[in-house]
C-alpha cells in the first residue's frame, strides 16, 4: 500500500530529504523536516565555499551531527546582503 493512504495515513513515514543547496534552503529543509513525525535525518552538503558560514546573519550551526535551527521567524536567519553582493547578484522581479 502507498504510503499516505488507507490505514498509514496520518502516522508520519520513511520521510528523508535532501537538500544538496545553501544554507537558507538547507534550513527551509530542516524546518519541514523537523515538522514530519518520524522523518528520517536530513542529508545536506557543507563547506562547499569558505564564505558559507558568513552568508548568513546566523551561521549554520551543526553539532553532533544535528543542525540547530535558530529561533527567529521565518527560517531563523538572514541573508548578509554585502556578502551576496559580493560573490552574487540579489534576484530583482
């Protein structure tokens, strides 16, 4: 039977998600993780530029192999917009 339907809905299930991306998606993925009753971990890829941890106004915090969420709205952080400028372009509509 498909998960989700018939007698497992709503029992959570063998969720695991990937976010091979930044920071800002990777604790968008978290947070949808952390929401999801029996999730399994989250994999994500670090490190993968020197400046990473400074993109954000609250650094990734990983410890013990958990990644902290921070507490603020939204994701819990903010994007250092000197950095972005920087090393990118903000998206404009």
């Amino acid at each position: 039977m498909p998960w989700g339907t018939g007698r497992d809905r709503g029992r959570g299930g063998q969720v695991s998600l990937h976010c091979p991306t930044g920071p800002v998606s990777l604790l968008a993925s978290a947070h949808v993780t952390a929401a999801i009753p029996g999730a399994l971990p989250l994999e994500h890829a670090v490190d993968e530029a020197p400046w990473r941890l400074e993109l954000l106004d609250l650094p990734e915090r990983i410890k013990g192999g958990r990644l902290w969420l921070p507490a603020g709205i939204g994701v819990g952080a903010k994007l250092n917009a000197e950095l972005v400028s920087r090393y990118g372009r903000p998206w404009r509509h």
